[in-house]
C-alpha cells in the first residue's frame, strides 16, 4: 500500500515541488516586496496568537493556500479569529496579498499572517494545543506510489497536526484526486486514537459543508476537469 511508503515530508526534511511560475505583475511583486514583510510569520521564536495578533484569539491554520481564497473568505467571515497561511510558490503567496490587501472591495484583512515556505516549519513552532482548525485543501497528490511519501497526508505531518490542535479543534481536508483520497483513508485510520471523522455517511463528505468557502482550484476541478471532489472533517479527541 502506498501510505506504507518509509519518510514522509516531516521525516524527510525537505520541501517538493516549484516556488515560482510565470513573472509577478508589478502590483503583485509590490506587495511581496511592501506587504509580505509586514504580515510574515517571525523567522524564529514561537508562533502564538498572542505574538501575532496582540490577543489570545482561536487560531487557524492552512497548509498550503494556493491563491488564498479559502483562507481570506474564512478570515473574513471570522474576523475575530487569527489565521496563519503557508505557500512555497510565490506567485500563490502574491495571489493571496491582494486578497489580503482588498478582499473583494471591501478593503483589508488585518488578521491573517503569511509564511512564504515549508508549513512544516512554522506548525512546529506553535505551542502543543494552540490551533482551533487547521486545513489541508487540495495538496500536492503525487500520484506515483514511489512519490507517496512525499504527501502532506502522511503520518508525520498528523502527528503534528494532532499536537497541535486543541481538543474539539478542527482539521479540514479536501481533494479531487482519487489515489489521493484511498491514501488519505489509510492514513487517517491509523489516528482513530487522535481524531473522530465527523461523518454521518456519503452525503457529508460529498458536498462542500456550509462554512467552508470554495477554491479557485477547487472550481476548475469540478467544472473543467470533471472531477468529484471529497470534503473530510476530522475533530481532534
């Protein structure tokens, strides 16, 4: 079985995949430039709300946002809450800043902070029990079984994701590829100790649950590509 692969990204110490496309406009290398330093995670120390926000507000966390669209719409639906985005590829991150900046004209979300590299690193640095939700949406599949231990579904990678939720938090997964989805099943019965699946049968993990904005990627997904998408909800015990 592919989930059984040895390594995995914690254990491997190493980030797969590309940082950069296609050259940024001039507005989007702007904001890397002005806004990414201004909202970027410390390099070091540890990561709290209170370090972040100046409060003890519940803190979210993505793994892996894309264009940030899902992370901008929940912090604007939950301004009260901090959220902590992590994208290695640059012009996702630049995505994300204008979203940041003038989230649909209706001027700037002040509560979420940006890394620009390797989640892994900045959810190491939370304090065990920190995390309210912490969401894993359309990664990376990696199809090839020889690639399967590079997937963020992966033992190490929960264990962590398991520390640093509280208990009754929220990890949130979602994905459109098939061999993904059979993996991420193995893996997550495997830490039936630290998560309770929120399921009740077919229906709940077939239709995007109510609070959970919709993707750039995820759309085309669905209406270009014709793929099924799956929607998991796990609460941490």
């Amino acid at each position: 079985m592919t989930a059984n692969k040895s390594g995995d990204p914690l254990t491997l110490n190493r980030l797969y995949g590309r940082s950069k496309g296609k050259k940024l406009r001039v507005g989007h290398a702007n904001l890397v430039e002005t806004l990414l330093p201004k909202i970027a995670v410390p390099a070091e120390g540890p990561v709290t709300a209170n370090d972040l926000f100046g409060d003890d507000i519940p803190l979210h966390f993505e793994i892996g946002f894309g264009g940030g669209e899902h992370m901008a719409a929940r912090a604007d639906m939950l301004p009260q809450h901090g959220f902590i985005g992590c994208e290695p590829f640059v012009n996702g991150v630049a995505m994300a800043l204008s979203h940041i900046e003038n989230w649909q004209g209706m001027g700037p979300l002040p509560n979420i902070r940006l890394h620009m590299g390797d989640a892994m690193d900045v959810l190491a640095r939370i304090p065990d029990g920190s995390l309210s939700f912490v969401y894993l949406l359309h990664p990376d599949p990696w199809p090839k079984a020889r690639h399967a231990k590079r997937r963020m579904m992966n033992d190490g990678p929960v264990n962590l994701i398991a520390a640093k939720l509280k208990p009754g938090g929220e990890f949130r997964f979602g994905t459109d590829h098939d061999i993904y989805v059979r993996h991420a099943l193995m893996v997550m019965q495997r830490h039936r100790d630290q998560f309770e699946w929120l399921c009740d049968g077919p229906a709940q993990f077939q239709n995007r649950p109510g609070g959970w904005p919709e993707t750039r990627y995820e759309t085309k997904a669905r209406t270009v590509y014709g793929h099924e998408v799956w929607y998991f909800r796990y609460r941490k015990k």
